[in-house]
C-alpha cells in the first residue's frame, strides 16, 4: 500500500494514511520492483532470512561511496548486481511467478556518483523471462 498522507500531531505521535486502492504491479514492473528493492536490501538485514537471499547492499555502497575510487566502486556494484541476481533465483525459484516476473539477465550498465549532490546513480539492464528488455536507472541519495 502507499502511504497517502502523514500527519504529526501536536503530541509528536504521527499517524499515517494509506491508500490500499492502489493496484498491485505485474509483469515487468514487478519484476522491476522487486530487484530494485533486492538491491536496496543490506546483506544480513532480515533476522528471518535464512541465509540464501540475502539482498545487494547498494544502500551499503552509496553510504560508504568507497572513498571516491570510481573503479572500485564498479566493482563493488558488479558484486552488488551479482548477489541480487542470485537472491532473486532463489526468490523466484521458491515462488510460483509467471515469465514475465521472472529475472533471466540483469546487468551494470553503468554505475555514477555525482559529488555534487551526493547521489549515486546505477543503470540496470534487465532481462525478463519473456526476454523483455530494459536499461533503467536507479538513483540512491
């Protein structure tokens, strides 16, 4: 659900709407979703996980901007890409997911920090299982 409006009272206390209306995503979209919140996800994270999927670490990446060095940061980001695409196998290998909500390639395309803002943006190609294709960007900070 999304969060449709955050109120913070007098008190402090903040009470959140959501607005359940919102449609759930299929298809590409959902695979896309899913991959960017692997991504996002901090290795080790989940006290429930049991070890297999353990998520990216991008947020890791970004926070710790590896001093700067552009190359290492590239491969950091390969090894980041690399244990999504593994967590996302294991994922949907336990989950009964349609071809268009499969992974079947994801790749760096590209990886920029920009000192100027403190972002840090990543290009994906991604591959479904309908081998339906894109570059997208996922952009941290």
């Amino acid at each position: 659900p999304d969060v449709k409006m955050l109120t913070v009272e007098s008190d402090g206390s903040v009470s959140v709407e959501l607005d359940l209306s919102a449609p759930e995503l299929t298809g590409f979209d959902a695979l896309f979703q899913r991959t960017v919140l692997t991504l996002l996800k901090t290795p080790g994270s989940d006290v429930q996980d049991d070890g297999d999927g353990d998520g990216g670490g991008l947020k890791r990446l970004y926070l710790s901007g590896v001093g700067g060095d552009e190359q290492l940061m590239m491969a950091e980001a390969a090894e980041i890409v690399r244990r999504t695409r593994r967590s996302l196998g294991i994922e949907q290998d336990r989950a009964n997911l349609p071809a268009s909500e499969r992974m079947k390639e994801l790749q760096v395309a590209e990886l920029k920090p920009d000192p100027a803002s403190g972002s840090l943006s990543l290009r994906l190609r991604l591959v479904s299982g309908t081998n339906e294709t894109a570059n997208r960007t996922v952009v941290v900070g």
